[in-house]
C-alpha cells in the first residue's frame, strides 16, 4: 500500500502562472505495487476546489521494478506536483485568510494514485510433466522449456496464474493530506512570487478592556471595546460595518463636547504634545471621521445625493490599522499618565 510519508509546499518560482509546488515522499510497502499515474486536486477545508494537478514528475530516476510476490518491502518514491492557480483561486484563499482568526490557510491536498499490482501471491514454478498436462492450483506460476532446447530450464514462459489467469491488474487509491500555510509565510514568502504583492507584517497591540478608575479610562474603555468589534467584523469579512462601527471610536474622541476634547488635550499636552501638533492631532480625527463618512452616508455637506461608495477590503483595512494605532497610542498615553500620580 502506498500512503504520503511527507510533505512540503513552496511557490513555484519559475511558472508564468501563479502555482504551487508540492514535493512528495510517497512510501509503497509491498513488493507486488508500482505507482505509475498521479492525479488530484488542491482543495480548501469545505472541500471546494482551488486548483488541479497540472503537471507531475518523479524525482528519483532510478529504475523502478514490480515484483511477483506481496512480500514486505520498503520503497520510496519523491513526486514533485505542480498547481496552477486562477485569479478566482487567488482570491478565495485570501478570503480563507479573513475567515481565521490567525489568518493562517488550511488546504487539503488529494491525490489519486494509479499503481499495477501483480495478482501473484508466493509464485511456485513446475516444470511440465511428460503428459504436457499441468497442475491447475491457485496462486502458482508454470513454465515450460524452450521447443529449440527441451532438456535446459533457461527459456521460460509464464502460462497461468490464479485461477482466473489474470496477473497484473491497476487499482486506483485516493491519499489525502491537511496542511496549513501560516499568515507570515503567506505575506512574505508566497505572495511577492505569486504576483500578489509584498507585505508588511506589523503587530498591532490591541489593549484588554479594563475596569475604568477616571472619567478618561470610560473614554478609553469605549474606544477599545470599539476596535475589537471592528476586529470581529474584519474577520467575518463584514467590510461595511468595520466603516460603521469605526464612527464611534470618532463619537469619542472629537470635539463634540468640551468636557471629553480638554481632558484628552490635557493628557496629551502632559505627555509632550505643543499646541499645534494637539490641533493637528484633532483635525487629523475630524478628517478621518468625514472620509469614513463618505462611506455611510448619500448626502453631502452641500445637501446632494451622490452615489452610494462600495466599501472595499482595503478601506476596512485602513479604517481598521488606522483606529488600532490611535487606541493604542492613547493606551500607553493613559498608562504614562497615571505613572506620574
């Protein structure tokens, strides 16, 4: 029987086309089978399929043989398979990304093996007797000497074997495999050969929700349980109500009352922070608040209905990073400020 021994997954390097390569070590451990055809298929865990085996070669050139008998034994055999894979291919599994929490893939290789297999069980060999008659017993192999030189046992011809007098017969078996590529491994080793692009991996500290002590933590408290909802529909694929729900993290932050604007120019005026950078800091806010605006809302500031705009992945994503960092940095601005009391 043959089964998948290891595995290894890279981007294929020197395809037009965007594909992956999979190197094999197929184990076989009897003697009696050789694997001679490959196919399959590169599937994601709902079994849907992404790409099919487009080209196969066996590394090893050595010669491979079948043997007559199913005795133990131990053969290896090294495939390299090879996946080409469409734009629609390309972006489902960046839509299997955004489903995982980790953003790692999980694939399923598939791989249908085609092997001849010899019908020969423990092979006996008779000679024929003077009746020319032979023996019919299963699972034996006959022969019979050369016409040109009956008294030698050097030509020999096989008649039957089994029953049914079959010898050899092709089975086909399905082997099967699950693998994940981790996010890094994606972004940086897999994407810039695949054509999608060059990625930076940036951690983004997400503070924990905490028990406020001051009127500024509630703030803060607000804007945190803010972005972890983003989070969740970032990860659900939900790009409009990422723009949505970002518009409170606005409500707590701009100037829409005194009170909340001059306790948050206050900390950040005591953390460092001149006048003009605290104005720039709040028209930045104000900025960023009108453009998500621009997602939600058909009407402008002049009163003119305007087509409705599609909120992409890209502008969740930079509404997202963007709201990350700002919680962050006024995170670690509380966290300082307290030191100091």
């Amino acid at each position: 029987m043959a089964w998948i021994e290891n595995l290894k997954i890279s981007p294929a390097e020197h395809s037009v086309n965007p594909a992956l390569n999979f190197r094999i070590g197929l184990k076989i451990d009897k003697s009696n089978e050789l694997p001679v055809s490959y196919s399959g298929a590169l599937l994601d865990r709902e079994e849907k399929r992404l790409a099919t085996l487009s080209h196969w070669e066996i590394r090893d050139r050595t010669k491979k043989s079948i043997r007559l008998s199913n005795s133990d034994y131990r053969s290896n055999i090294v495939l390299n398979l090879h996946f080409e894979l469409t734009q629609n291919a390309l972006e489902h599994i960046e839509w299997i990304r955004d489903q995982n929490d980790d953003n790692d893939i999980e694939l399923k290789l598939e791989l249908n093996v085609g092997s001849i297999f010899s019908k020969i069980n423990d092979p006996k060999i008779y000679a024929q007797n003077d009746n020319n008659h032979l023996a019919q017993k299963k699972s034996e192999l006959f022969k019979y000497q050369g016409r040109d030189n009956p008294g030698t046992a050097q030509e020999l011809k096989i008649l039957s074997a089994n029953t049914s007098s079959e010898i050899l017969e092709v089975q086909y078996r399905e082997l099967s495999r699950n693998l994940t590529i981790s996010s890094s491994d994606w972004t940086q080793k897999y994407c810039p050969i695949l054509g999608i692009g060059k990625f930076a991996t940036v951690d983004l500290y997400i503070p924990e929700s905490k028990e406020a002590e001051t009127e500024i933590e509630k703030y803060l408290d607000d804007a945190i349980q803010t972005v972890q909802k983003m989070e969740q529909y970032i990860q659900a694929g939900e790009w409009s109500n990422v723009i949505e729900e970002s518009r409170k993290l606005a409500e707590v932050l701009r100037e829409k009352d005194n009170k909340s604007v001059d306790q948050w120019k206050e900390l950040l005026s005591k953390s460092g922070y001149q006048d003009d950078a605290l104005d720039r800091f709040y028209s930045m806010l104000q900025n960023l608040f009108q453009f998500s605006s621009k997602f939600v809302h058909r009407i402008d500031f002049d009163n003119n209905l305007r087509d409705q705009v599609k909120v992409e992945k890209e502008d969740a994503y930079f509404i997202y990073t963007t709201s990350v960092g700002l919680v962050n940095l006024l995170s670690r601005k509380v966290q300082e400020f307290k030191k100091t009391q």
